[in-house]
C-alpha cells in the first residue's frame, strides 16, 4: 500500500494493525482475538491507559457486539477509538 516513508500518523496506524496482528490468531482463529490474547495484548500493550478496567472480561464483552468471543479487527478498533477519545478528553482537560 505505502510507497514512500510512511508519516506520523501512518506510522501510528501501521503499529495499531501490526499489534492486532502480533496477538491474534496465537489461539483460536487466525486475524481474532480471543479471551486469552486479548487479556494479554492489554496487559502487555495497554497497561496505563487500561488500568482502571475493574474487568477484561467484562471489556471484552462489551466490545464482543457480534458475541462469537472473539474479537475481530473491527471490534478491536473500537477499543482503539474509546482509548483515543479518553486521551482526548484528558489533553483538552489539560489545557484549559
């Protein structure tokens, strides 16, 4: 897709999907996450911004809007935007 060096911001996305990826599939289908490998990913990748998630379990299945328990790509994102919108609201609170 990308020919030249990717910018900021696409250096941010590509990391975003590489993550995904790097997690998915070590279980269950290939390109989902499971319970496990999103456990982990958050644990691993996510541990500031997630840390007052009283329940991954609970997390999961509130983004899980298909409920097969497993997350695909899709669902992961919109965990990506509900992290972006918090970070968001803490920098314009920042501000003022």
């Amino acid at each position: 897709m990308a020919t030249g060096e990717l910018t900021e911001l696409e250096t941010a996305i590509d990391k975003i999907v590489t993550v995904f990826f790097t997690y998915a599939g070590k279980e269950g289908k290939k390109g989902t996450l499971t319970a496990g490998e999103f456990k982990e990913l958050v644990q691993l990748q996510l541990p500031n911004l997630m840390k007052d998630v009283p329940s991954l379990e609970e997390k999961m299945s509130e983004l899980d809007v298909n409920n097969d328990e497993e997350l695909k790509f899709g669902e992961y994102w919109r965990l990506i935007g509900e992290l972006a919108k918090a970070m968001r609201k803490e920098k314009a609170g920042k501000k003022k």
